[in-house]
C-alpha cells in the first residue's frame, strides 16, 4: 500500500530509540523527510548518516520552551505534514512513594509540554489546512499498570486534551490521534523489568516474563509494528480517523471500551 508519503515532511520527537526511532525510520523508508529529535545526539546522527537527505537533527530536550522554540523556528517557512509527539516517562513509583515534587515533574514531563507544542504548531496547521499529530501515551490511559501512579494518571489528562482539541480543528483537514501502546521491546521495558525485580526479589528475566504473560498473545510486541500503524495515522488516508485512542497492547488491556 502506498501511503503518499514521499517528500512529505514531519517531525518525530524521542526518535534516538524505541517507539520514535522506529516510526522514524519508517517515514524514512516511504520517502518522507524527518526533522528527528531526542536529547542523545549522537543515536540521532547515526540516523542521519543512514539517510542524509532525508534528515535534519534537532539535539534537545523537547519538554523545554527552549527546544519548542528551536523547533519551531526549523518548520518556519516549510509545509509540515505531521508530528509524532513523544518523550520517556516519569519514573516507576507507587502513590506512597511520590512526593509532592514528583507530581509537579510528571506535569511539566507528560502533559504541558505537548499543550505548548500543539499550540505552536496548530497555527501553522491550520494554515495549511492540513496536519497529523501523533501523541504516543500508554495503554495505562485503559488500565492502570502497577507502579506507574504519575504515568496512569496525567496522560488520561494527555487524552481529555487531544479528544477536545480534535474535535475544535475536525473541519480543517487537522487529526490528532493518541497511539496507546502496551508492553513493546524497548529501552523503557527493561527498566520496568528491573523495578519489578527489585520489589519482588526476582530477576529481570524473571520479571520479563511475568510482564509477557500479562498479555493475550504471550510476548512483547516489536516497535516496527508499531510503527507501521503510527505511518497510516500520519498518512492522507487516515483523514476519517480523528480523536481516537487506539491501543496496541497484545491483549493486555481486559475492558472492551
């Protein structure tokens, strides 16, 4: 399937690993050109060396005014077509653990972050007429996961927010779609799995599989499934599907909602 994204360019945030390096790459394979960003540069130009042409590294933390405004500056005067809005969450902790400090953290890293940067970038979009927005959350935002009381509860505020500005732009050729994905095979997985091996005195193998037996299909999934489904939501085909959140879990979430 040809997914017309050739010449067609995009931002991908958190795009050195994981999720973002993955829907990166396959922008890059269906011809787009990628504006990649994560704080690690040196993972970012090894991307770039693969695809030289159709790159352009912005270093940075993409959570700061400082970064939002570079970023912005690098798509002035360009047609953008779409952005993957994507950065690591808090850490792994239980209510009791949490101080005051670690709630005002997880705002300003899940949720205000990607309101600032939706608000510069929806101007321009709705310039054009035309925008994808692609926030990666968690499958959390269906069913809470155990030791993640900050990430289970700001990113439900993540989706209140996408749900409503999407509904304010549906006539003016703007989606905006949250992918929530369940247990994948990255970099933040393995910290959970040493986390839950802490609190249960298991090993991280051990832990590993008990997080691969919470879900239908018995495994992890891979991020280049993943990926495949974030190119069609960036696509022009998915011009019908707006609001949405869709989750990509393998079975882990129970509720049919």
């Amino acid at each position: 399937m040809d997914l017309r994204l050739k010449n067609s360019c995009f931002v991908v945030t958190g795009s050195s690993s994981g999720f973002g390096r993955a829907i990166a790459e396959q922008l890059l394979s269906e011809g787009a050109d990628v504006i990649i960003n994560a704080r690690g540069e040196e993972k970012l130009e090894e991307l770039h060396k693969k695809f030289p042409e159709q790159t352009s590294v912005l270093a940075g933390d993409i959570t700061t005014d400082a970064v939002i405004s570079d970023l912005i500056r690098m798509v002035h005067g360009r047609k953008l077509h779409g952005i993957v809005i994507n950065a690591g969450g808090p850490p792994a902790k239980s209510f009791i653990h949490t101080e005051i400090t670690d709630w005002d953290n997880a705002y300003e890293k899940i949720l205000r972050w990607k309101v600032k940067l939706t608000q510069e970038l929806l101007e321009k979009f709705r310039e054009q007429k035309y925008g994808r927005i692609v926030y990666i959350e968690s499958a959390s935002v269906r069913q809470p996961i155990e030791n993640l009381i900050l990430s289970n509860s700001l990113r439900m505020a993540v989706v209140g927010f996408v749900k409503t500005v999407s509904q304010e732009v549906a006539e003016e050729g703007i989606t905006l779609n949250i992918l929530a994905p369940g247990y994948h095979g990255t970099a933040a997985m393995e910290r959970l799995f040493a986390n839950k091996a802490m609190l249960l005195g298991i090993t991280p193998a051990e832990a590993r599989k008990e997080f691969e037996n919470e879900t239908r299909v018995g495994h992890l999934g891979d991020p280049e499934d993943f990926a495949t489904l974030a190119a069609w939501l960036l696509s022009p085909h998915s011009r019908f599907v707006t609001g949405q959140t869709i989750t990509v879990d393998g079975g882990l979430v129970r509720s049919s909602l």
